[in-house]
C-alpha cells in the first residue's frame, strides 16, 4: 500500500505534527464494563516514544479527561493533553481545567435510570459532565439502542442536551462541542504543519472531517471492528493496529 501524504508529511517534518487519537476502541479495547478499560499493554511506552519525537500528542475522549489520564497511565507521556468531554475539559502536565456542569444534567440523572430500568443489562453510567446508556450487555444491543433513541432524544430535548451516538452507546451531553472542534482549535494553537487522528466510533467522524478541512497534510486511522465501517487513510486492526502504526511511526522517525 502506498503511503499516505499525510503519513508522509509527519515523516518528513515529525516536530510540527499533531498526533490525534481518540481513547476507547483505539488505545483500549472495547470491554462490556467501561470502568474496567485499560490502554493496550504497548501503549504507554508507544506513545512515550512518539511523545519525544512529534510536535504533540492529543487525546480526544468522550471520557472525563482525569479518567483517560488514569486509565491509560498517560501522565508519565511526554507533552501530551487529553481533552476530556469532547473537549470541554482539558488535562495537561497534571493541570485539569474543565467548566462548570451543564444544569440539564440533574434532569437526565433523576430520570434515565428510570427509563431503562425494565431493561435487562442496560447500563446508566455517569462521566460528571455528561451520562450515558448502554446496552451491549442486552440481549439485543441493537434493537434495544433503536428503541431507545426516541425517549432517550426526547429527555435530552428537555434538558437542552446533545445525543451522541456510538457502538451500543448513547451520551447525553452539552451542546456546542464536538471532536472536530476540539481538534481544529488544538490544530491551530500548536500551529501544526501536519496531523493524523485515529479513531473507531461515530464520535470520531466530526475529527475526520477537521483533519481533511484543516489544509494541511493529514491521515486519518480508523481502528477497525466487526461492529462499524468508516471511511478512513488507514484502517488498522483494532488496539492493536494502532500500535502497530505508532509504533513504526516512532521507529521511522527515531532514524
């Protein structure tokens, strides 16, 4: 396969890329429980490799940032930010600033519990600053997430929330932020020459298109699964695809 301009680029010119990658399903697996999450094994000393060698490391998560940090052992990374929340939040050299809660969320917490408790296996999680319903523990995750999509787009009309949608997920957010936005901002605040996102959900689309709206040379991943098809530069075998990519990325650079 030839090698991507974008993928070029960084090569080329390592200092002035951007390396931006989503938290689950592209550094961790995708486990039943998200509280039992981890990085793959090879992470934190791939990305400790890359962190000496590029102009940034940047990791955009629907998670609450500090929980990124913890679960994917990234504080030891050098220069590396997590914007937690889609990028309302912010983590970076130990520092975490994050706004205020949104106050639709005490509606869609007194309520959605409510909503699903019928349903066997159904999973309220609470990140802080957004909740979410799960339902890959059901016996029909598909059909069940379909059912759910009206009441659940209904309770978050009522409290002035964003639906995101992902792989037998749906988040109950604040408005006005998505994965792009947080990337483009990030893009020009470190005035990046070049920049990758790997990614494996719906969420990571909007990043997607920032990458290729950017104007710069860019290179999207997508690590794959049985469970969605993106259109990506790249397509990686899960986890461990990406390791794999970053991991030959830091070698070619290291040369």
């Amino acid at each position: 396969m030839e090698t991507p301009e974008g993928l070029r680029a960084i090569l080329a010119d390592p200092a002035g890329a951007v390396i931006g990658l989503d938290f689950d399903g592209t550094l961790s697996p995708i486990v039943p429980d998200p509280d039992a999450a981890r990085i793959h094994p090879e992470g934190p000393a791939v990305l400790a490799r890359l962190g000496e060698r590029v102009g940034a490391i940047v990791v955009v998560t629907g998670r609450p940032a500090a929980t990124a940090v913890e679960y994917g052992s990234l504080a030891g990374v050098p220069g590396l930010v997590v914007l937690g929340h889609y990028g309302l939040e912010r983590w970076e050299a130990g520092t975490l600033t994050a706004p205020p809660p949104h106050p639709g969320l005490a509606l869609v917490r007194s309520e959605l519990p409510a909503l699903i408790s019928g349903i066997p296996g159904a999973r309220f999680e609470d990140k802080g600053k957004a909740v979410a319903v799960h339902t890959r523990q059901t016996a029909q995750p598909q059909a069940t997430l379909d059912a759910l999509r009206e009441p659940v787009a209904k309770l978050a009309a009522e409290a002035g929330l964003a639906v995101e949608p992902g792989k037998f997920v749906l988040e109950l957010r604040p408005p006005g932020m998505d994965k792009g936005i947080a990337l483009s901002a990030f893009l020009t605040e470190r005035a990046a020459r070049s920049v990758l996102f790997a990614g494996d959900d719906l969420g990571d689309l909007a990043a997607f298109a920032a990458v290729r709206a950017s104007g710069l040379p860019g290179v999207t991943v997508f690590s794959g699964s049985a469970e969605i098809s993106v259109e990506a530069d790249i397509v990686v075998d899960g986890p461990e695809g990406v390791m794999e990519l970053l991991g030959s990325i830091a070698d070619a650079t290291e040369r």
